[in-house]
C-alpha cells in the first residue's frame, strides 16, 4: 500500500535514474492545501503503483499559487508504465475534487552531481529552493562543466554558507537548462545568505565570478517552496547497489 511521511527525499539516491520535477498552477493557499490533500487521499487509497517508483513528493510554492511534484523513478520506462496504467484515474480524482488545476510542466532529469549533507548533519529543511539555470544552444554537453564549478566554487566558499544544507543538480535530458534542488535550513537563512557581500548566493571570489558569467547560461530562475506532502511505498523498495533505501516516519 501506500504511506504518508513527513521525510524529505534522498536526492542523492543512486536507485533514482530518473527523477521528474513538474509544475502544477492551483491559484490560492487554499486551493494548495486542498490539492494537496486531494493528492494524499487519491494516492492513500490506492495500492502503491510500481515497485519501480521510490517516492512521490509535493511541495507549495511560496508564491501561495504553485505546486511543485518530485517523483524519484527507477526508469523512464516505468514511468511511462505509470502513464499508461495508473495515472488517469488518479488526475481524474484530484481534479473533481479540485477543479481548475493547470498543469505547466513536465520535467525529465538526470542528476549530475550534489554538494550532500555533511557527515552529522540532522537538520530538517525549512526550506526548499529550486534554480532553473537555461543555457543557449548547443551548450547541453557543457552543462556538466558549469555544474563542476559550482561544486568547486562551493567547496571552497570563505563564506560557507551555515544554512545551506545539500544542493542537488540536475541536467534536464532536452538538454536546454539545469536544475538546482537545495534543502536550507530556514528561509532565513537563505535570505541572510542572498544578503551577503557578493551578487546572490557565494562569497565574491573569482571562482563564483566564473560561475555568474559563464558565456553558456543565458539566466537563472528561482522558487521557493515548502515540503507539504510525502508518499512511499508500505515496504520502500531496497536501492539496487545494495545500500538501503531512506525511510521516513508515518503521519
């Protein structure tokens, strides 16, 4: 069956091959709080679909308008499955009880690299931002290297940025943009971090200079969200290099 939990994902799972990020626009808090819940009976009531999903999470928007869904899949094989099978009926639910959703977008990545959480660290994210960096064209084999540098300029920040709890990168497989999953530990703490000498996050060094006017991205996107809701599986399914899966505590 399916379970509730308050856990926040492991983004750094090496089971999750495919992970999805997609948006959905529900116009007011109310209706967010109403979707998700919508979600969590639809999704409580059913069996869980596939032992090829690790997890499904959805997070409010602090625009108090979006939602943000992360689903963490074995294959995009399974998911399209998912599509096939399972899917229908549960948007067909969601959506009679909350009429008017509009679906944005649909997502399909690979992550590339992470700055994880330090050896120790048990905080909770208070909070969740997403980056969506677009690079021009034909620059999708050179996103790995921005990535790179963003990873070393990180490591090596005089600054260090306490609130910052993992950042998570991912190369969107239409090869346009890169997505930045960071877990903070409070809203703020981003803001004190976005408040300190330097333009944006990173102390004013050459090495984030070179991540800031890297001649490939065209801008960046920023969204702040909350963790609202998470689903597994009853018995999560055990990661395929042996390591065991994250768990999480039920509500």
């Amino acid at each position: 069956m399916t379970r509730r939990t308050d856990a926040h994902p492991e983004l750094a799972r090496p089971d999750a091959r495919a992970p999805f990020f997609s948006t959905w626009r529900v116009g007011t808090p109310e209706r967010q709080r109403q979707t998700v819940e919508a979600i969590a009976r639809t999704w409580q009531n059913r069996p869980w679909p596939a032992g090829d999903l690790l997890s499904y999470h959805v997070y409010t928007g602090h625009d108090g308008s979006t939602l943000l869904h992360h689903s963490q899949w074995a294959s995009e094989q399974a998911y399209e499955a998912f599509v096939k099978t399972h899917r229908q009926e549960r948007v067909d639910e969601i959506d009679t009880a909350v009429p008017g959703i509009e679906r944005l977008e649909l997502g399909r990545y690979r992550r590339h690299g992470s700055r994880e959480r330090q050896a120790g660290d048990t905080r909770v994210p208070g909070l969740i931002v997403t980056v969506r960096i677009d690079f021009v064209p034909d620059a999708a084999e050179r996103r790995s290297d921005w990535v790179g540098l963003v990873l070393k300029a990180l490591a090596d920040d005089p600054v260090g940025h306490r609130g910052l709890i993992s950042a998570h990168f991912h190369l969107s497989t239409d090869g346009t943009h890169v997505l930045n999953y960071a877990e903070w530990e409070s809203t703020q703490a981003y803001d004190a971090a976005l408040a300190a000498p330097g333009e944006g996050i990173g102390a004013a060094t050459d090495q984030w200079d070179r991540v800031r006017t890297h001649p490939d991205v065209r801008g960046f996107t920023g969204s702040r969200y909350d963790h609202a809701l998470g689903l597994v599986p009853e018995q999560p399914p055990a990661a395929t290099d042996g390591s065991a899966a994250p768990g999480g505590r039920d509500r």
